[in-house]
C-alpha cells in the first residue's frame, strides 16, 4: 500500500530575508513536490529564488541538482524532486529593493 503525507512548512509566513524551511525526513519517499503559493510579492522588482536542498544527516546542507526557481508575482509554483536521499528543505533568497515576501510553503511526499 503506497503512502501519502503533504507537509505544510509555511502558512501565511512574511519574509524580509532569505530563508530556509524546516528539514523535512523524507527517506521513506519516492516521489516529493514541492508548492510554492506566494500570497504578496512586494518592494522594488522583486525576485523570489527557491532552491531544492537536499541532506544526508538533516544538519549539512547542498543544492539538488532541480533547477532554481524564480517568481517576480503572485501565484503558485510546483516542481518535482527526484532521487533526493533523505532529508529536504527549500532554500530562499530575496532579491531587489526592500523585497517583502508572503508565502505558503507545501512539501507533498509519497512512497
């Protein structure tokens, strides 16, 4: 019997520097998807870069090899992650004058 878990890691969360989310143990998966839903994307051009990372112990961190990426507007993002070990996070980063971003952040896993 497959299982299923979908993790929310963020709700309604405003960010004003880059962020990472909690890890998250996933070694029991064979499939992981994140979304991305950003709820307000403000300040001068702003950028939202989201980045895969991916752990062996849930304490050392490196870039999946999943391409980066890049919202400048509201709306929602998904990506696939394959063959990813054990544990994952998301990694953030803020770009442009005084970004303010407002976002719900899905982890969605099954085995």
């Amino acid at each position: 019997m497959k299982h299923a878990l979908t993790a929310v890691l963020e709700r309604n969360t405003t960010f004003t520097a880059d962020f990472a989310t909690e890890p998250y143990e996933a070694g029991w998966a064979r499939e992981a998807r994140w979304f991305v839903r950003t709820l307000a994307l403000e300040g001068e051009e702003p950028h939202l870069h989201l980045a895969t990372q991916v752990s062996p112990d849930g304490l050392h961190w490196c870039d999946d090899e999943t391409p980066v990426q890049v919202t400048t507007e509201p709306g929602l993002v998904t990506w696939r992650v394959q063959e990813f070990g054990h544990w994952l996070r998301l990694r953030a980063t803020l770009r442009g004058g005084d970004p303010k971003a407002k976002v719900l952040i899905y982890l969605a896993l099954k085995s």
